[in-house]
C-alpha cells in the first residue's frame, strides 16, 4: 500500500484487518453502532457475513466454528443489548479455551457516558470473561489492536477478545497498518517451549512408574493436530492407558487399546478406579476441574502428579503437583518423546502387567451397561445406534448440555480431535445448535449433528431460521425425555424426588416446529424404527429436527456424587428405584 491507499475509515479498517487475518466468516447481528461496518461488509465478497437471530447464536456459533477448525471464531454485534447478549458465549469460550474474537459497536465517544441510547460499559461488563479487551478512540489504533486481538486470542491458552469500536471511530479516516507491520505487545509473550530439566523429571517418574495414567484435556485439541498425533505415538511408546476429560475426546481413539474412556463425575469406573489407584499421573493440557477431580483431599492420594499446560496459573491452582511444565503441549510432548527415546534402555513394559490386569478387572464391571427395552427407546441405545450410522459419513458432533451430552461422551467414539464441541466448562444450554451451525459453515459437505434435549434445544431454537436461510443442512437429534433430566436426575436423588419445574408440561411439537420454519421434522417412538429413522435424517440434505422419544425416567451412570472420591461411584447396577436413594442415604452421601 501507498501512503495514499492505506488511508482508510475505521470501518474499512476493520473489514481489511479481517481479511488480513484469514477471516473467511463472521456471525453477527446488526444495529445502530455497526451499520458502518456492515455498509462495508455490503460493499464486499470475502467475507461471508451469517445473520443469526440471537447474539448469543452468533458466539457458540463461531465457537463451533473456531472448535472445527482450529481458527480463531469471529463474532459482531451492536451496542447495549447485542453487547450484553455475547456475555454468555464469551464467558463459555473463557472457561473452554475457545479463540474468539468479539467486535462490539459502541456509542459516539462524545457520548459515552451519558446514557446514551443503546449504551452499555462494555469493556467493564466483559473485562471477566475475556483475556483481553480494547476500547478503540482513536482510527489510527484500530487496524494493531485488531491484529493484536487475533494474537492474543489464539496464542497461549486460547481465548476470547472484545474490540468495542465507537460509531464516530468507524466513520473516521485513519491509517491502516498490515499485520506483518504492526508492533507486537511485548508484555504478553506466552512461554511456548517446556523447561528442558522439569522435562526430564517427568520422564525419569514415567520410567519408573507401576501404575501410571495419561489424564489428558482440550489443551491437545488446542494444540494442534500435531499435539494428537505426538500424544497417540508416547501412548504407543509408553504402554500407560490414558483416560481425557469431556474437552479432551478425540484426542486419543476411543478405539484404541489404551483407552478407558472419559473420567470423571460420569467417567467410566475404569478411568475413575485408575486416577484413584496411580501412582503417577501425567496431566496434560486439563485444569484439575471440580468435575474431574470430585473430593479434592481424597483425589489420587498416592500419586506423583506431573502437570503440562500452557496456562501458568493453571498450575497449582486447585491441586498440588510434583512436577509442573509450562509450555505448548505440542512442543512438550515432541521433547518428551524425543528423551523418552533417547534414554539408554527402554523401561520395561511388563513393569505395567499388575496394573493392566487390575484395569481389565474394572473395565469387566462393565460401568456403562443399562437395560434394553423393546417398547421404549433407551437414550442410551438411541447415542449408539446414531453413532453406528455415522461411520462412513465426515462426522461432527455437537451437543447442549444435560444428560444427553453425558450420553453422548459415553457412548459416541471419537476417532480424531476437533470432531467434539460440547460447553464443558460453564454448562451453557442452548450451545450445540448454533454451534452446530457454525461448524457445518466451516464444513459444508460434512455430516453435522447436535446431540440435544428437549429442554436445552428451545434455548436457541430460533437459530433454525439461521440454518434454514444458509442452507446448513444441520441435524437435530433429541432425546426427549419430557423432562430437564439431568435436573430430574439430581432432584431425584438428593430431594427426595420433589421435582420441582423439571418436567416440561407445553412441550411443543418439534415436527411441526421444523416444518414451521422450513426444515424438516422426523420423529421415532420405537426402537425397532430407529436405524431406518437415523438414515432418513442422514440422506436429507437440509436441517432436521428428530424427536427421538426416549424413556422419561433414565439416569444417567455410572455417577460420582459431587464431593465424593474417584472409587465412591454409582454404578447402573446399584441405581435402580429406590436403591439409588437407599444407598446414597446409607453411605452419607452429598450430593452438594
């Protein structure tokens, strides 16, 4: 650019800063203080804007997007209320480590302030639930604090960002300054490569362990797919058994020999009984969540801890670890593997037979059977066979949250990373249907499904214009159970069963309600129908709501009580009627 062409309103400035930066697709909704930014995005075709109907759908949306795809999510929206709606999407992306970045209209700066129409103190309001967060009043910084916010957000433990851009700013003229030009801010250089000696220690304890676990998390999805690749070859090299958290599926196959499934408050016995019992735990890329760890002082009491993560402060956060590694998982894992090699003997895998055998005893527990029924579809079977029909098809999976999402770690297999965007951290319902829809923009020819309840799916149900609009042929499949069943769940066992407000008596017809707006609505009763129903949602190529009709009163097991050790679990066996509560009762459990 010359002098001359480089001269350019704030408003053009955003929409080349974009372009800049690989931006190929950005979800938002207009209003007063971005309609010179989307007179911009008007006058343009790189970028394809997607007009959803909720600010919050535009966040999970670019959510799915950045989870899919590794990019960073880009998210606008207007003043005051389009701000305040991306609060819930922004905090979700915080606490999942999700690259966003939100640009926020603002009132004039003459204005802010006063009042103003649509004004609210966005920076102040999202300063908690982002990394970083800019309040432009002068053109002439726009163009490096846009490049910095892509930088900042996808750097590091990724995260989201908020640009709030006063109206006067994008209508005035100032200079525009590339990526590769603008001056990088040195006070947030994140430390990308592991030291070297905590390294070493951490092989030296691998080498000598008896009883070790991998306990991995999303921040190997983050990483990479080079992250997913170095992880599968230590497994390979090391003979440990891994287990991830509810971010961290895909990571390793869930076909693979070494795994034990998801861990945690509804992990499978084998990945709790193996945390409890290690006596080395290798945690790479999680952050030790209250839903992992349950009962902290009786959290894997005998065991070195050996914690990888980016996120200095997540170390030592909530659990006290022997050796910590701050850096890129990717790069970690590459040293590790590279003096795990290099060590002069390989360690004895049959230091691990003992261990192995106790795994194969827990693993025949088999923690995640239930009863089959042939009257009434079990949501269990329902996840199953709608994972069986997805082989063959390039699949993704997005859930809301509840008991279906729990179903749906249990018993869909996840092959590969960035093929699982759930909301871990903040339980978001109304997440998986935008962010479905941002997935399958990202991915037009994949197959993309929202695994939902009847509940969380009329969080964002107004999306389906959305989908409907950009032809994102996204499917719907609920397990309706009548109910908000995770809450029912809990009511059940804690509250003496007084289910208050958990059963939806206005249920719609969600047949009819995706014929409303265009798509197309199936629904099954039966499991001797189910395959052939799953395979009609399968081939339509337009989005589809499938009421799944599923049994009202299933729990969701095997089941740590909050505040209870790895190896104090429920399992399906002992969950049945009123042995659930009697043994809850009898072993002073809380469920608080």
């Amino acid at each position: 650019m010359t002098a001359t062409e480089n001269q350019m309103t704030g408003a053009e400035i955003v929409l080349q800063a974009l372009k800049d930066n690989g931006v190929e697709h950005i979800f938002g909704y207009p209003g007063g203080a971005v309609l010179p930014i989307y007179d911009e995005i008007f006058q343009q075709d790189d970028i394809q804007h997607i007009l959803v109907r909720h600010e919050q759908g535009a966040g999970h949306a670019a959510e799915g997007y950045a989870r899919s795809t590794g990019k960073v999510g880009v998210m606008l929206v207007t003043s005051g209320p389009g701000a305040t709606n991306a609060v819930t999407p922004l905090q979700d992306a915080l606490m999942d480590s999700i690259p966003l970045v939100c640009i926020s209209g603002q009132v004039p700066t003459t204005l802010i302030g006063s009042d103003a129409f649509q004004e609210c103190d966005t920076v102040g309001i999202t300063r908690p639930c982002t990394k970083h967060n800019w309040l432009v009043k002068d053109v002439n910084d726009l163009a490096r604090i846009i490049h910095e916010a892509f930088r900042i957000a996808q750097s590091g433990r990724p995260g989201p960002v908020v640009v709030d851009i006063p109206k006067d700013v994008q209508f005035a003229t100032g200079t525009y300054v590339p990526p590769e030009k603008h001056a990088i801010q040195t006070s947030y250089q994140p430390k990308m490569d592991g030291d070297v000696g905590a390294i070493a220690a951490a092989v030296e304890l691998m080498a000598n362990a008896r009883r070790p676990v991998f306990y991995t998390g999303g921040g190997v999805v983050n990483s990479g797919p080079d992250a997913s690749t170095l992880l599968r070859e230590l497994v390979e090299l090391t003979g440990f058994p891994i287990t991830s958290t509810l971010m961290g599926l895909g990571a390793y196959p869930a076909s693979g020999e070494a795994w034990l499934g998801m861990l945690g408050m509804h992990g499978s016995y084998e990945a709790n009984m193996a945390m409890h019992d290690c006596d080395v735990m290798v945690c790479i890329g999680a952050r030790f969540d209250d839903r992992i760890t349950g009962r902290l002082d009786a959290f894997s009491p005998g065991s070195k801890k050996i914690h990888i993560d980016i996120d200095p402060s997540s170390i030592n956060k909530t659990v006290r670890v022997d050796v910590p590694v701050v850096g890129d998982i990717n790069r970690v894992l590459a040293e590790m593997l590279r003096q795990w090699k290099a060590r002069p003997t390989a360690p004895d895998k049959a230091r691990l037979a003992d261990w192995w055998q106790a795994i194969d005893r827990w693993r025949a527990r088999n923690s995640l059977a239930y009863s089959m029924s042939n009257d009434v579809i079990m949501p269990q079977y329902a996840i199953q066979r709608l994972y069986e029909a997805s082989k063959g098809h390039d699949t993704y999976i997005t859930t809301e949250v509840g008991q279906h999402q729990m179903w749906a770690a249990q018993y869909f297999g996840f092959e590969q990373p960035n093929r699982w965007m759930t909301s871990g951290g903040l339980g978001t319902m109304g997440y998986g249907f935008p962010a479905a829809i941002g997935v399958q923009i990202a991915h037009p020819d994949a197959l993309v499904i929202d695994i939902a309840g009847d509940a969380s799916i009329q969080m964002c149900i107004q999306e389906m214009s959305c989908a409907v609009q950009y032809n994102a042929p996204v499917k719907i499949f609920i397990l309706n159970n009548q109910y908000m069943g995770m809450v029912r769940q809990w009511q059940q066992l804690l509250h003496g069963n007084r289910l208050s407000n958990s059963y939806t008596e206005a249920m719609p017809d969600f047949v009819k309600l995706a014929e409303a707006y265009g798509a197309v609505g199936l629904r099954c009763e039966k499991p001797g129908d189910l395959d052939g129903a799953i395979a009609e949602m399968i081939a339509v190529k337009r989005p589809v709501i499938f009421d799944c009709r599923v049994a009202n009163l299933a729990n969701c097991f095997p089941m740590i009580p909050s505040g209870r050790a790895h190896n104090d679990m429920l399992l399906p066996d002992e969950a049945t009627d009123d042995a659930v509560a009697n043994a809850i009762d009898a072993k002073g459990r809380q469920l608080v």
